[in-house]
C-alpha cells in the first residue's frame, strides 16, 4: 500500500492539524454510519454501510436474526470512477 506524500511547496497546515482533523472526521462517521446514514465526500465520493442478509420466503419472516454481516461500501466520485474506467493493464513479468 503507498500512502500519499505531501506536495513539494509551503505547507500551510501542520501535519497535526491535518491528522486531528482526520481523527474528528472519523469519530463523526463512525456515529454517522452506525446510524443508517450516507457519508458524502464531495468528488472523493460517498461510503455506507451495507448488510448481508440470509434470504426469507415471506416478509413476515424477516427478522434481524437474518443480518450475517454489515461491511462499508465506498462509491468513487466522477473523478475517480473516470481514472478506474481508463486503466490499462499489462502482464506483469
């Protein structure tokens, strides 16, 4: 996994003002999420949780008992789905 390196030139946050930020941002969406909502990032894109289930032959039968899993699911904005729709791919030697 690379991380991503600061840009050369002046910086005009620390690099602890950054990760507070972070860390706030991250409280925020755990308690957003746990409560059924979508986070939006503007062009970065948007995550929700999304739940796997067992199936049910009627709708009276459907309990939480079913729910086998929640995961998050990150939906790229416009840009990024763009830069994923233009990949190419070679064999790697």
């Amino acid at each position: 996994m690379n991380s991503l390196k600061p840009s050369p030139g002046p910086q005009t946050l620390a690099r602890a003002d950054v990760y507070a930020v972070l860390v706030a941002l991250i409280d925020e969406a755990v308690e957003s999420l746990a409560n059924g909502n979508q986070i939006s990032f503007g062009k970065l894109g948007s995550i929700a949780v999304n739940l796997k289930s067992e199936g049910s032959e009627t709708e009276d039968r459907i309990t939480t008992s079913l729910i086998i899993g929640a995961m998050v699911i990150y939906r790229p904005g416009p840009e990024i789905k763009g830069m994923l729709n233009n990949l190419k791919f070679e064999k790697a030697s």
